[in-house]
C-alpha cells in the first residue's frame, strides 16, 4: 500500500477528542489477563456489538452527549511534510478514501445521497450519543449521532492480543464502521434491530448478518480505493497490492467470533456468534472486494 503524499490530508472529517477526558464511568472490557466477561471477547465484540444497536441502554444507565473536540493540533501534524509518518493523519486520509467511496457508490448503486460521518479519535474515554465509553470498547459505531469512534491504540492491541499486525488493518477496520453508517443511512440497522426485537431467538444470528455485511462493505471499498480522490482530484493511493488485501483478511479471520473465543479459552458456540466466523468474515470481505459492488453484500437475502 502506498499512499499519494500530494493527496490533501482533509482533517474536517474527523473529530479530535484526544486528551480531553470523558471518561465517565465508562465501560471497562479487560483484555486477556484481565479477567472480567470473556477478556478479548469483551474487547472486541460486547461493547462493539452493544454500540452499534444503541449499547445495552446505555443512554439510560450513563446519560449522552458529546463533547467538542480541538483539530488545531491535527491540522498543523497533518499539513507537515512527514504527515504520512503520522499515524493519526495516515488514518484521516483513509476516512478521507472510504467516504469519497460512498460519496460516489452509495448513488450509484443505492440511488441515495451519502451523508458523511465523522470519526472521533478519543483517548482512555469519550462521551456519545450512546453512553460513555472507555478505550476497551475498541472502534463502533455510534447509530445515535452517526459517528465512528476509536481510540488509534487499539491498533496496537489488534496486532499484539491477537497478531494482526499488517498495516491495511487499519483501513479495514474503519471502512468495517463506516460499513455501519452505511446501514443506519439505508435503515438497514434500524429494520434488523425491529426484527430482533420481533423475533429475539434470532437476536445473534441477525447480528451476524450485520456485521458480515459491514465485512462485504468494507470489501467493495477495497477494490475501488485506489479509485478515490482528494477535493482536488488527487488519488488518495498510489497502489494497493494483494499483500494489502490478504492483510485485511487476515484481520477479519483473528476477529472471528470463533478465533476471539479460542484465545479467551472460551468453547467455541455458534448460537453465541455475533460477528460472525473467521471464515465468514473471511468469505464476505472476500465477496465484497472481487465483486467490488456492494449490493453484492445481500447477507440477509431478503429476511428483513
């Protein structure tokens, strides 16, 4: 993967929120050693899954709201000369590809406008429309106020808890919660969330469904990334290589609900899934990125 150094680094789309607290009470999900609910399970599928339906009442038990956040740092970093070397901006500029992607698909091939979603970078807690959250949540989506959250050291605890180590992760992992957005934008989350509440058997499979659509989203924006453009006109990336592309399916195979409960000791029960297996995480990257079409992503086909 190689991204264009004269692409603008648009540092309007994301929120800034570093060092500004917000914490609260938040959430604390151990991650393994820790103890508590499941440890690497907790990290990235409880909360994970609970925020992006609205948060197991989280705006009951801990209130909402948001907070201002301050760019002014952000923007000098990511004006420099080495703003490439900068992992905050490197992430802004792929907020900067997934969206200029949906800008374009989302009409295309859904015949709606998009609606353009911010990212919130947080430090150890951040308030949302969902309820405080703490760095244990790893990055979610928030339906609420149609933001994407993370704090960037998940990256770190992605690749040393559960060795995913290769640098398109990253873009993986954002293009997976702007997949969300795109749900909430065509009220595919809110007719899941209706059909769960229909019929709560089927809770954790309609689950799975979602975020292995979000997984064939985040595909199709593979494919057509090296396609995305500045305001300017500037491509975003130079080249992405088929090492590029097995790194993110390799990350969506460690993040399995499968491979996540085997780490954690955990036995290995698909009526538990809620993100789906390694290999259908696998399967529906896959899907999205060799079709480059996401309404190849029918992963409900029609149970909505």
């Amino acid at each position: 993967m190689e991204l264009n150094e004269n692409a603008r680094i648009d540092t309007g789309q994301v929120d800034d929120r570093r060092g500004s607290g917000g914490g609260g009470g938040g959430i604390p999900i151990p991650i393994p050693g820790g103890g508590g609910r499941g440890g690497i399970v907790g990290l990235i599928i409880a909360v994970l899954v609970a925020l992006v339906g609205g948060g197991f009442g989280l705006n009951a038990m801990t209130g909402g709201g948001s907070e201002a956040g301050d760019n002014t740092a952000l923007e000098q970093k990511c004006s420099a000369d080495d703003a490439l070397k900068q992992l905050d901006c490197r992430n802004t500029l792929y907020v900067n590809s997934i969206q200029a992607y949906w800008r374009t698909a989302l009409p295309e091939r859904f015949g709606q406008q998009y609606q353009p979603s911010k990212t919130v970078f947080f430090s150890q807690g951040v308030s949302t429309g969902c309820g405080q959250a703490d760095s244990g949540v790893g990055p979610f989506y928030c339906p609420a106020d149609d933001l994407v959250y993370i704090d960037l050291t998940f990256y770190q605890t992605l690749a040393d808890q559960l060795g995913a180590e290769g640098e398109f992760a990253q873009p993986y992992v954002l293009a997976h919660e702007y997949g969300h957005h795109v749900q909430d934008l065509l009220g595919t989350e809110a007719q899941m969330r209706r059909q769960q509440q229909r019929d709560p058997g089927s809770a954790n499979a309609l689950s799975v469904k979602l975020e292995l659509q979000a997984d064939c989203y985040a595909g199709a924006w593979a494919k057509n990334a090296t396609g995305t453009a500045d305001e300017q006109g500037q491509k975003i990336f130079k080249s992405i290589t088929e090492q590029d592309i097995a790194q993110a399916i390799d990350t969506a195979e460690k993040i399995g609900d499968d491979a996540i409960s085997k780490r954690a000791n955990r036995p290995v029960n698909p009526d538990e899934f809620t993100h789906g297996s390694s290999e259908q995480r696998k399967q529906w990257f896959t899907k999205g990125y060799t079709t480059g079409d996401p309404k190849s992503c029918d992963t409900f086909g029609g149970s909505l």
